[in-house]
C-alpha cells in the first residue's frame, strides 16, 4: 500500500514562500493497493495538483472525513470528475435529512461558484456513511465518527497486510487530555485508541499545542501531546502530523515535530513521528500471506429507516442557558420532538415515550446524574437499554468507570457551543436511528482476546472435527446455515461456515458478538422485529438473517471466545429441547477448542 500526500495544511490553504517544506495546500491524501485500487482521503486544495497527473482513463474513490470546506474545496477543481467514461465514487458521512450529494452540491450552487455538481461528466456514484465498514475492490475500510463541530468520521484502511488510519479534524473527548495529562481517558478517547490499534500508519490531526489548547477547546482538533499519548497507547508503529495550522510556517512545524519526538522518547516509546508532507511518499507493507482477504459486508454503507420528525430527544437536569442551545442544536437539524423534564418524568417518559436520545445534566440540587442514568437503565427493557444516555456535566465530574456501569454512554462536556452540540447529537441520533446495535465490549475483553489468539485457530483451514458439528446442528435443527464463530477484536471469524460463503464478517455486524456477552443463550425468533438487528446488514442483505440461535462458547477459565450458532433465512421458534441439543453440541465444540490439532490440514494460511 502506497500513501502520498498532497494536501496536509489544515482551515485554509496557505502557499508561499514560509510552506514549501511541508505545503500549503489543505487536506488530501492519495492511497494505492498493489492491485491498483485508487482511494483519495478528502479533497481539499491538494486535489488539484494530483488531478493534474492523473491523465486519460482514470477512475477511483474519494473518501470525504466532512463537508468543512478545506476538505471539499478541491472537488470543483479535479480534473478526472470532468472526463467522460470516468467511474468515480465519493463517500462521506451521513448527515440528518441530508445526503453526501445534496450538501456537496451546495459548495458548487450560483451564488457560489460558476460550475454545478451536474456539470461532471465523469459517472459519479454517492455512498453515505455511517459508522461501520465496507470494502472496496481488495480494501477493507472500517469508519469511526471522530470529535468535531461537524458530523466527521475516520478512515481505518487495511490492505495488502498493511494498516493506515486518517483520523484528521477530531479533539480529545477529555480535555485534560489535549493538554498532556493523560489520566481517565474518557470513553470516546477509549474508543479512539481502540480504532487506531496496531496501525502501521496513522495520519492524526495535530493543529495545536497543549500550550494553546485552553484557547482552542470547542474547536474540534488535536493537540500534538494528544496524538503522541493516543498512539503510544495503541501500539502505533509511524504517526504522522497532519492538518499543520495555517499560521505555521516550516520552521514551527520542525519545532512541534522536535516537541513531538521528545515527548515519545521520555515516554520511553520507539514511536517514529514526521509531519506530514506535500509531496511525500511512504510505503506500507504487512505480512505477505495475510490472509484476510474477505470484504466486509457493507455495514458502515446502511441508510437509517427512521424519519427525523418521528425522533425524540429528552433533556432532564440541564441548565437553562445549556438547555437552550441543545434545543438549538435539534431544531437546526429539524429535529421537532423534544421535551425538558423533571427527573420523575424522565423515568416515565424514557420507559413509554420510545426516545431516541436523553441528556441528563448535574443542575439539580441532590440529583446525580450518574445515579439518575442507573436507575434508567434498571428500568428500561434490553432494546431501550441500546437509548443513548448522555451526561452533562464539567470535565473535572466525568467518572468512565463509574458511567460505564451505570450504563451512561457518553459525555458532553463544559464549555461546549451549538455547533459543538449539534455535531454530537448528530452522531449519536445517527447511532440511534438506526435499527442495529453494535455490541457492547466485554468487561474483560482484553484477556477475553488473549484466550481467543491463544487457541490457534484463528486463520486456519478448516477442519473434520469442527465440520462435523456443524453438519449435525444443521441437520438435526433443520437449519440452512450453521456456524462455529470466534470472536476477535475487529471480526467474528469461522472455523467451521456450513450454508454460509464468508469466512468472516465484520464484529459490529455479528450476531455472536452479542452472544458472548451472556453465558445463557442468544436466540432472535425474527430479526425484522428486534431493534438490535432489524437494519443490520446481514439482515436486509446477503444472508438475509431472520432467526438466529446462539450459545457462547466457553473455555476452562470461563473465557468465551466466540458461539455456536443455527441461522435461518425465515422468522421461527425453537423448542427447548432442541435448544439442550444445540447446547449438547456447544459443548462437544468447546472440548475440541482446547485439543491439540490432530489433522495435518490445519496450518495457519
């Protein structure tokens, strides 16, 4: 995989005489598979230089982090979107009531700008996204919503057994964090360590400086303190500064490089950090038998069956002048449905009145917050479980630990302003919205992990002795697809897929990442009528899921490293006896797990 970059400026490009080491042109970054797939991450000013050499037939796919004008400005201006013949596809995030096509076309309207979208003459195809992932040609891509005032998400990109992320335009969730203090990381920069793991590259935002952070907070970037913590604690191998401050010239980006590079040596890191570069050429490459070939089911490409107006947001112990720029934040994206009420209604309302979102803040004398999302959550059945709960509240108050069990989702964070609080509810109504849920993570994931990896069995060729238990949980239930799954970090994979093409799918599409997380059965009589999956994409595409039946496979130590499951293409019922046999065979499954391989077929591939 070959990345180059042509655009690393970030807010407005800035070229001259101060920027030739490192550029001038805003964000815009060229990837290429060793099979040719042409990916383009954003399309700043740097995209016209890199139209300029693209001559003759040429078609590829553009990948839009969001709609801020110094990533889209260079799109008017590229030159292969005006060839006929041309296949182009862009991809960016969905917005509320808005498709990728419909708000890039505003850039390009009269009284902007004397071309219109429709003035290409290359074939344009426009994908939404959403959080997920989807492949294209021989690349996996995995998209996460990052921190900004505007719906934004990252880029995880796998191919050729290489690893590059491009996580530009996104601010620590915790805003000690961005300073330098690294302690309590709170749940979204959890979350963003979790999608940088392991990366050979990560091309990460670093505008500003912990010194000038206090003055920037709201603003929606990095600091350079922050990305060095972040990708020390993802075992990042290269890190690269990117989206450089319009008012830095070369030589202050060598001084915030120079800063950058101390900060991982006295961590005691052997973290290579550069910055980002016009012109610059890195190559990537893994291990040559990855085997990991498999595309995603496209489940970052799924379009929310709710309707906006039929949302509801509800807002309880959030001050007055805070109240007002939530509701702010709702009516700008025409959100009509939402309601401030007192802690007692909020528990009545949040049980019958089907919300889509709930703030609580720490306004209220003697109401905590935390407790308030704890006895919510009690109250509330599995699906509802899945209702974002979002605390408001000063930074100095988050508690991680303490809102992870009490089932709080997220944080929103003093000082914030409406641009602010509109992005976030954006992302986390777009979560809702959809009728899917990907699975939360086990308390013990990490050793949960290790005895997954400790088996041997991930990657290997399939085997007689798990093939034969498929084949009988198949025939004996009266089931076209039967399955023995291992859950990893990223994937569920399957040693043993009767009735079933993929030898893997992604894990925030699974079924049986939800099944590990109980040791009682998983059982879905129809998946069209259960919120955790109706939308999923195994459900309204290929396999068309509408009965699932699960039992969470389980090691000696209590580890349970995956599920042996019953898949249907109709809506059904299952007995409980043929549910003890199901178990029965679970169990002969779990013997043969912790068994040395017997056959000479199994070796790693």
């Amino acid at each position: 995989m070959r990345v180059r970059y042509w655009g690393t400026r970030g807010s407005i490009a800035t070229p001259g005489p101060a920027t030739l080491r490192y550029g001038g042109n805003t964000s815009c970054v060229e990837v290429r598979s060793d099979s040719g797939a042409l990916i383009l991450l954003d399309c700043g000013t740097g995209a016209h230089a890199l139209g300029q050499t693209l001559q003759g037939p040429c078609s590829g796919h553009i990948l839009i982090s969001h709609t801020h004008w110094d990533h889209i400005q260079g799109l008017p201006f590229f030159a292969p979107l005006f060839v006929p013949g041309n296949v182009w596809h862009i991809y960016g995030p969905r917005g509320i009531g808005q498709s990728m096509r419909e708000v890039l076309a505003k850039q390009m309207e009269y009284d902007y700008f004397p071309v219109a979208l429709n003035a290409f003459a290359a074939e344009i195809h426009y994908h939404d996204v959403v959080e997920g992932g989807f492949s294209i040609d021989d690349v996996r891509i995995k998209t996460q919503y990052l921190n900004h005032p505007a719906l934004t998400v990252g880029y995880r990109i796998e191919a050729d057994g290489a690893t590059a992320v491009y996580a530009t335009d996104h601010e620590p969730n915790n805003a000690d964090a961005g300073q330098g203090c690294c302690n309590g990381a709170e749940g979204g920069d959890i979350d963003h360590v979790e999608f940088l793991r392991d990366a050979d590259l990560v091309i990460h935002d670093a505008q500003y400086t912990a010194a000038e952070y206090p003055a920037k907070i709201g603003w929606g970037h990095s600091t350079i303190e922050y990305v060095v913590d972040v990708a020390i604690a993802a075992n990042v191998r290269q890190v690269a500064l990117f989206h450089h401050d319009p008012s830095r010239n070369d030589d202050a980006v060598e001084g915030l490089l120079a800063a950058a590079r101390e900060r991982a040596e006295d961590a005691g890191s052997d973290l290579i950090i550069t910055a980002a570069a016009e012109g610059q050429t890195i190559e990537l490459r893994g291990a040559a038998d990855d085997a990991r070939s498999v595309p995603f089911l496209p489940s970052s490409l799924v379009k929310p069956g709710g309707d906006i107006e039929e949302e509801l947001v509800l807002i309880s112990g959030v001050g007055e002048a805070e109240c007002a720029m939530l509701a702010a934040a709702a009516k700008a994206d025409g959100i009509p449905n939402w309601s401030e009420l007192s802690p007692e209604a909020l528990k009545i309302t949040a049980q019958g009145g089907n919300p889509s979102l709930i703030f609580i803040g720490d306004d209220i004398p003697g109401i905590d917050p935390i407790e308030l999302s704890r006895e919510l959550r009690a109250s509330q059945s599995e699906i509802d479980r899945q209702i974002p709960i979002i605390v408001v509240t000063d930074q100095a108050n988050v508690d991680p630990e303490r809102g992870e069990a009490a089932g709080v989702t997220d944080w929103l964070t003093r000082p914030f302003s409406i641009q602010y609080a509109r992005s976030r509810m954006r992302a986390w109504l777009m979560r809702s919205m959809l009728r899917w849920r990907k699975a939360v993570l086990p308390i013990n994931e990490e050793a949960r992990l290790e005895a997954v990896r400790s088996l041997g069995l991930l990657d290997t060729e399939a085997e007689e002795r798990f093939d034969r238990h498929t084949r009988i949980a198949a025939a004996a239930l009266d089931a076209p697809i039967a399955l023995v799954t291992l859950v990893d970090r990223d994937r569920q994979w399957f040693k043993s897929h009767l009735g079933f093409d993929f030898s893997e799918t992604p894990r925030d599409i699974g079924f049986c990442s939800h099944a590990i997380l109980d040791d009682a059965p998983l059982v879905v009589t129809d998946a069209l009528s259960d919120d955790r999956f109706a939308e999923n994409p195994a459900v309204i595409g290929d396999p068309h899921v509408r009965f699932y039946a699960g039992i969470p496979l389980k090691l000696a130590n209590g580890a349970r490293v995956g599920a042996l499951c019953i898949v249907d293409h109709r809506p059904r019922t299952i007995s409980p006896a043929q549910l003890k046999m199901l178990q029965d065979i679970a169990r002969m499954v779990e013997e043969e797990l912790e068994q040395p391989a017997t056959d000479t077929t199994r070796a790693a591939s």
